[in-house]
C-alpha cells in the first residue's frame, strides 16, 4: 500500500514542476510581446522620420531630372 502513496506523491511533485515552468514560460512570452511591441512602435516611428526626410531629396531629384 505504501507503493501507493508514494506514486501519487511523485505524481503531485511531478505535476507541481510542471507548474512551475508553465509559469515561467508565461512570464518569458509576456515579455517578449512587450519587446515586440516596443520594436514595433520603434520601427514605425523610424518608418515615419525616413519619410519625412526622404520628401525633400525626392523633389530635389525630380527637379533635377527636369533639366
């Protein structure tokens, strides 16, 4: 009977690790999705400040072209 016990008991220990990485693994994912998002929000700004700058040299290049 003892055998008993002790196999339920490695089973909850078991399952308890197990817990305990998917809690972990939890907190790494969220914390990925926020760099994500910080990356994105980055790129999307870079994105616009090239924009903005490449109007200009655009309408020099086409003025140019013109002559």
């Amino acid at each position: 009977m003892w055998w008993l016990f002790v196999s339920v008991g490695l089973a909850a220990a078991g399952l308890v690790v197990l817990a305990v990485f998917a809690a972990r693994v939890f907190t790494a994912v969220r914390e990925l999705a926020a760099q994500v998002a910080a990356s994105t929000d980055a790129l999307t700004a870079a994105g616009d400040r090239l924009q903005r700058a490449a109007a200009p040299v655009a309408e020099r290049a086409g003025e140019i072209s013109r002559r």
